[in-house]
C-alpha cells in the first residue's frame, strides 16, 4: 500500500495521477463504501471517513479501513492531512478529526510508502527498503518484459546472440552453421571446439541427403527430433530399430545392447545411409565394426553420444575411420539432441 498526504488544493491527485498512470481510482466523496475493497486507488480518503461515519451505523467500513493493508494491499490512498488548526467544539467534528487521524496513522504504519505533496511536489517521508528477493524478482521481470519479441523473431534474435558471443573463435568454413545449432540447442559454447568435421563432410552428407539418403539414430528421440518433412522432399527416411521386437529378442538371446543389434539390422537394409548416433557408445562401437569389416559402407557418421562410459573412447575410434565421412563431439558431451541438430542443420543448409 502507498499513501499520498498533504494540505487541502496541494495537488495530491495530479501528482498521484502522474505518478501512477493507468490505475483504476475512485473518489470518496462519492465511491460506494465497497470500493475500497477491490480499487487501485482512492482520493479524498477523508471525505470518504466523514461519510461513513455519518451514515455506517455499524462501523464496518471503518473496520475495513483498519484492515486494508491485508484486504487491498496494493492500493494508493491520497488523504488531506486533518488536525491542524483549534479543536472543534461540536462533538461530531471532534470524532470525525480523532477517527481521521488514527485511521491515517494506522495507513501509514501499514505503508510501505509514505508521500508528502506540497505545491504538486511529492516528498518522501517513509520508503519502506524493499527485500532483495524482491527486487531481484522485479528487475528480472523487468527485463524479460522489456526484452521481449515476436515468437518468430526468438530463434533469430539468439542465433545473433551465440554469433555474437563467438566472436573470433575460429571456426571452419561451412560447419558455422551446425557449431552454432549445437549451442542453440544446448547453450554450451564448448562445442565451438569438441566438434570434429572428416575433410569435406559437410557437402558429401548434403550431396547424399539430395540422392535419397536415409538416416538412423540409436533412439527415438533423436527420431522424433529430425525434420521430417525436410528430409522427405529428397526421399529420405528416418529408422530407429531400438524398439523392435526382432531386436530386443536377439540382444538378449546373445547378451548385447539393442543398440549394437540395431547397427546389424540397419546394416541390411539396401539404401543409402547416414548414421547419427547421440547415445549409445555400443552402437558406434558396432558401428565401427560392421564397417571394417566390409558389412555397411554408410554415407556419413554423426558420433555425439553422450556419457562415461565408453563414450570417449568409441568416438575416437570413428575418428580413425579413413574412408568414411564423419561428425565426431569429442569429449563426453553430446545427446540425441545433439545428433538430431546437426542433421537438422545440414537439412536447413540445404535451402
């Protein structure tokens, strides 16, 4: 609650008005008794007392009054200050000023905000110290509400925001796309440096996404992530074999990970393939396999698993693929997120 006082014909309501712009006032020289409940403001507070002393037999409203920090803590009273002068020898007028004057005291106890107006000028008289919290809470939603944009415009504006924030780092020519998608997606700038791109990759993954290239992930969310729709204009597909029954039956019969039977499985199919691998160090590790053995001759490897154990390690040995394009995170960061961004990135690329 804030609270406005001052002489009579000081300006009080002018300043409020300014200072205050777009609440909700009504006058108590005129107001229902009710709507002090539920205003933003109320002017003429003193009138208002007069007038419920004079006509609330039961005292109610000057209950109310009593109590309406609690009942409408955000609202604004502007009052004339009352009690200066000879005291009146009618016994109405000296109630009227005695019961003025504890209400007003009462309000401004209750304050957070106290202000003196002299000549349209405003003077502080009490500032209640807001809490840290508090404060902390308002500026930042202050700043989201002065920062905001357009839904459209969201993407845009932290695509310039990571560029930005780049800087110099240096980055090879054609993969800025795709570094930046990762920190878009993850907010980590580490993978200005852990990404690792075979020579040329880039074009040769695109070249084989425009002649029909299909892609498989290790999970069904990295599935979920792909742009489907992107991919389907050239006559791609997107496989994830981790669900199947055929494969959860043969991993468990020979004690292996799904992911490792989903690489064999894909590896029978008759199409072109790109791999995008975000969380299963065995998948790569097959993955690996099947191809020095001559069984699979994919097109691409996306290797961004993430995790510990193992995780490092079936990264690096992609890295040792000599004939096989690939996108490698080195290090322990990764995801299906990640693998289903930077497939988005060279579809996005492609426009």
């Amino acid at each position: 609650m804030r609270m406005i006082i001052g002489g009579s014909f000081q300006g009080k309501s002018d300043y409020a008005r300014k200072t205050y712009p777009g609440t909700d006032w009504v006058d108590g020289r005129v107001c229902p008794y009710d709507a002090i409940r539920t205003c933003g403001g109320i002017s003429h507070l003193e009138t208002y007392i007069r007038r419920v002393m004079q006509e609330d037999d039961g005292g109610q409203y000057l209950k109310l009054l009593d109590s309406l920090a609690e009942t409408n803590p955000e609202v604004i009273v502007i009052s004339d200050e009352i009690g200066y002068g000879l005291v009146p020898v009618d016994s109405f007028e000296r109630r009227y000023r005695e019961t003025a004057g504890r209400i007003c005291t009462r309000l401004a106890a209750d304050a957070r905000q106290v202000v003196r107006v002299v000549c349209g000028i405003g003077i502080t008289i009490k500032q209640e110290e807001v809490c840290k919290e508090e404060q902390a809470e308002s500026g930042l939603l202050k700043s989201i509400m002065c920062g905001s944009i357009l839904p459209e415009k969201i993407e845009e504006k932290s695509f310039e925001m990571i560029t930005e924030e780049l800087g110099d780092t240096p980055l090879i020519p054609g993969t800025e796309p795709i570094v930046k998608r990762c920190i878009h997606t993850s907010a980590d700038f580490d993978y200005a440096e852990n990404l690792v791109f075979s020579r040329d990759v880039t074009e040769r993954i695109q070249e084989a996404l425009r002649n029909g290239a299909s892609i498989v992930t290790d999970t069904q969310m990295a599935k979920a992530g792909i742009n489907k729709k992107r991919l389907e204009k050239y006559g791609g597909k997107v496989y994830c074999f981790m669900s199947d029954e055929d494969v959860a039956g043969e991993a468990k019969r020979r004690k292996v990970t799904r992911a490792a039977v989903s690489m064999e499985k894909a590896s029978k199919l008759d199409e072109k393939l790109i791999f995008a691998i975000g969380n299963a160090p065995t998948a790569l590790i097959r993955l690996y396999e099947l191809i020095k053995e001559g069984k699979l001759l994919p097109k691409a490897v996306i290797a961004v698993p993430v995790g510990f154990v193992n995780v490092v390690q079936s990264k690096e040995l992609i890295l040792t693929l000599e004939d096989t394009p690939y996108i490698v995170a080195r290090g322990r960061k990764g995801g299906s997120n990640i693998a289903a961004c930077i497939c988005n990135a060279l579809l996005y690329m492609m426009e």
